[in-house]
C-alpha cells in the first residue's frame, strides 16, 4: 500500500514538472530536480536519492520519512501524512486496462481488420479515434510575450498570448519553473497580468495541457538596492534609509522588530538584492569581491548563515557561509547544479562572522574560484555552456551587513 502511495507522489511530481517522460530523463534532470526541491523546501535531497525513488538505480529500500515528507512539501502538501490522508488507493491495483490500440495491435484484430474494405474503415476510425483522445500541438500556431510595468518589485508582468489553436480549454501562464505559480486563462483571451513579488531571472511558459509550447526568459528588476524581510506571501519591504548606512548595507534586529516581526526563536532571512542594473557579465570573464557579516547569533541564529548569490540567467552562483560548527548546513551553487556540505568538504567556509569577512569569486582558466578572507577554498568547472551574470543578491539568518562590492569584467569594472 505505501509503495502505491508513493508512486502516485511521483506520478504528481512527474506530471507538476511536465519534463516528459520520465524514462527518457537524463541524470542532469535529476540535478536540476534537487535543486528545485533545495529552492521551495530548504531540504537536500541528492540527485543519487531521486534516481534511486524513480527506479534509475537499483535499491530495495523504502525512503524515509524525511525524504517523503519532503517530496509531499514539493508537490504542494504540507507532509507525507497529509499527502496520503487525499489520496484514495484501491486495495489492489488492477491490470492496466488495455486501450484501444493494444487491442488492434493484437494479431487476432488484425486479420479482422484487414479482411476486406469494412476492415480498412475500422482501422481508419480507430486511427481517428486515438489522434482525437493525443491531439497534437504544434507550437507554432502559439504566440507568447510579455512586458512588465516598473523597474522595482512588487512589479506586474503583462502577457500577450494567443491560443486559439489549443484542442482544449486548459490553458495556463506560468511565472517560472514552479507549476504552483500556473495560473488558468481564457483560450480565447489575449492577455493576463500576473504579479511577482522577488526579483530575479525568471522562464515564463504558455501551457496547454500538460505541454509547455512557448516560453521566454523575463528578468525582473530592482530600482538600484533593494532590501526586504522574507515572509509568505509578500515580503516586508525597506525604505532606502531603513537598511543604507555610511556606504554598507544593513538590516539590524531592531529594524526587524520595528516591523512587528519576531527575532525568537526563529529569525526571520533579510535580503538585499540589486538586478538588472548593470551589464551582463559573462561567467567566462569574471571577478567579485564583497565583505560580510552577520550581526545576530542568538537562538536558532546561532549558525549565522549567510549567502554571497550572483543571480545568472540560468542556475545562480550561491556562496554559503555559516560559524565553522554547522558547514554542514552548507549548500554550494557553481552555475550549474548544488553541492551539498553533507557530501562535500565545505569546511573552508566556516569562519567567524561576527567580523567582516572577505568574499572574493572569480574565474580562471575553465573554472570558478572561491576565496574567504583571501583563502582559496574551493574550484569548481565553468558550465559548459554561455552564463552572464545578471545581479547580485545576499541572504542573512537573522541580521546582516554588506559593503566593499565590486563586481568587474576583462578588469574593467562594471559595478561597485
């Protein structure tokens, strides 16, 4: 019974993703899923696990608790329990019916439909038949585009779209790679207007179905620096003198307070984010240094992580920093996939960081190098096709500070 169970949360997962079919996914498929799930549940669960829960491997082992409680979250229930507590499963699973075309592939059908003219019409209305249930959809009968309205977050995206070809009336926009941000529209509208609330690199689909048969890349902006208390569903903004003090940025626990939020026992991320304010930087001929600190150690802070982000147009480089007891916490981005601290010796950054550190990446050669307080504590490739970073981004447990950003290009510098 727990086995069906879960097989009907990877089938949810499977048809949310809309990735085809999940035999024909590469191993660079289940990366990429790990990173998703890291992103919307703040859980690691590595691509060797998800090849091992979708058969690629084999393991003869039910998964745990944690990693089914994890998988629920993804696909939008609060836990495993909840998950199973809306499914309904038979007590045992039937033969899979068989369908039209597997009866007429049969040989005995065969000899029936080939024994004459009535034959070939049956074959013909078969053929009708099953075209009719798996219309085809040729994306280019769809048109999709869109423009968004400010230069600053909250910012609403208008979208343009036609999909009067669609077979059906299920028709959906989609913000980004999260389907949970899909929302209906007419199939025989031209237009809706979505709003979001984070800036960054965003993929918006068109959907019909279960197809994605257009979509495009769409950058929203900040109006210079933007600094912001994280909560669901719209994050707490800050006025520019709320958090830019004597050239460095800072969010204090007493600003925090001052918005009627707590710092016990769990503090809530700030945030500061500067996108789409300069040229784009080629990952292939780049250098970025920054220093940080994170001001707040007390209770469930008492990790002090932080985040050094440079948002691309693709997978971000994140660089993660955390007190030297909890590198294990540490999850690494390098452009391309998510190297956990569980799996990977990250030790060399943990430091003190109740006193500025310094943070310096840059790439040399085919690769990325990672460097705290002058220390070369990591390298990893260059992703093997074109990235240009496109902003800059940093993450605190509880309170933070930033200054001394430079970000340059062919040693030129582009922004500081």
């Amino acid at each position: 019974m727990k086995t069906t169970a879960i097989r009907e949360l990877l089938n949810l997962i499977e048809k949310q993703l809309n990735w085809g079919d999940v035999n024909e996914w590469p191993s660079k498929d289940f990366e990429k899923l790990n990173l998703l799930i890291l992103e919307k549940t703040k859980v690691s669960l590595s691509a060797s696990t998800l090849r091992r829960l979708w058969g690629k491997v084999d393991y003869n082992h039910q998964p745990s608790g944690t990693t089914l409680d994890t998988l629920a979250q993804f696909a939008g229930y609060e836990s495993w329990r909840e998950f199973t507590s809306h499914i309904q499963l038979p007590e045992a699973v039937p033969p899979a019916p068989i369908t039209v075309k597997e009866q007429f592939n049969s040989a005995k059908w065969f000899k029936i439909a080939l024994s004459g003219i009535g034959g070939v019409a049956l074959l013909l209305l078969i053929s009708y038949i099953i075209k009719s249930a798996n219309p085809v959809i040729n994306a280019r009968k769809y048109s999709f585009s869109s423009r968004t309205i400010t230069r600053d977050v909250p910012n609403s995206v208008v979208f343009t779209y036609n999909a009067q070809a669609a077979p059906t009336d299920s028709v959906f926009v989609q913000q980004s790679w999260d389907s949970s941000k899909r929302s209906p529209v007419a199939k025989n509208g031209h237009q809706y207007t979505s709003i979001y609330y984070r800036p960054g690199f965003y993929l918006a689909k068109l959907v019909i179905g279960q197809q994605i048969v257009k979509e495009h890349p769409l950058l929203i902006s900040t109006n210079g620096w933007l600094g912001m208390i994280a909560q669901k569903p719209v994050p707490v903004y800050l006025a520019q003198n709320e958090f830019k003090q004597n050239g460095e940025l800072r969010i204090t626990p007493s600003t925090v307070l001052s918005k009627g939020l707590t710092m016990s026992p769990n503090p809530p991320v700030t945030e500061f984010y500067n996108v789409g304010n300069f040229k784009a930087v080629p990952l292939t001929d780049f250098f970025f240094s920054t220093e940080v600190k994170n001001e707040y150690n007390e209770g469930a802070a008492k990790c002090q992580l932080i985040k050094v982000v440079l948002l691309t147009d693709e997978t971000p480089i994140a660089i993660p920093l955390s007190a030297p007891g909890c590198i294990a916490k540490l999850n690494l981005m390098n452009g391309v996939d998510m190297v956990s601290g569980k799996s990977t010796d990250l030790s060399g950054f943990g430091v003190d960081l109740s006193k500025w550190v310094k943070v310096l990446c840059r790439s040399k050669g085919k690769k990325i190098q990672y460097f705290v307080n002058d220390k070369l504590v990591y390298e990893s490739q260059l992703p093997a096709v074109k990235r240009s970073i496109l902003g800059i981004g940093f993450t605190f447990q509880g309170a933070g500070a930033v200054k001394n950003i430079q970000l340059s290009s062919n040693n030129i510098p582009v922004f500081q």
